[in-house]
C-alpha cells in the first residue's frame, strides 16, 4: 500500500497496552517538490477519516470499540513543508474534533 491508495487502510495495528488503535499510512517514496503528493495525502487522510467516522471501523473489527484511534504517518523520506501543512490542516479540522490522533515515524532502515 502507498498514499498513493487512497482506498486501503495501510495496516492497523493495536498497543500493548491494549488502548490505543493505530491506522498507519506508509510513504515510501519520495515526497518530491512543490507538494506533488499532497493531494493523495488529503484524499487518504479523508478516506481514513471516513472509515472511522462512518462506522465501518467498527463493522470489521468490532474488537476494537472504546480504543483510542491514532493516525500514523510513517515516511522513508520527511514530509516536505507543503505536506506538514496539509497535515497541521487535517489534524486541526479533521482529526482533532474527532478526537483522533496524529504521529509521525520514520521507516526503519
């Protein structure tokens, strides 16, 4: 799965403790120049979002009811200005008043 996908959930994962679901989206290519993938990053973000918010979440995965949701971006290369603004937008309208969360992490080597 890329960002490029913006209909696939990436993989969901949950913590040891048992607390907080994780929907990871994974970059691993280049973020280019001049925003080039901002729009697929938008259009994911938006469908994850819908996924929750809709209630398909909970349809396949009944489980995890009453966890906390997290959004993590892991990235072979750092998003670029353009994309840190994209995503300071989404977390503020998107994810924030939803109560979802945001991380970031770099792909192992």
């Amino acid at each position: 799965m890329t960002i490029r996908d913006a209909g696939s959930v990436d993989l969901l994962s949950i913590d040891a403790s048992g607390e907080v679901l994780t929907l990871s989206l994974v970059a691993e290519e280049p973020w280019g120049t001049a925003g080039a993938l901002v729009p697929a990053l938008t259009a994911k973000l938006t469908s994850y979002v819908r996924f929750v918010r809709s209630g398909q979440l909970l349809q396949q995965y009944p489980d995890v009811a009453g966890k906390s949701v997290v959004f993590c971006l892991h990235y072979a290369d750092p998003p670029g200005p353009a994309e840190e603004a994209a995503i300071r937008q989404a977390v503020t309208t998107q994810l924030g008043p939803h109560g979802i969360g945001w991380a970031q992490r770099p792909i192992p080597d």
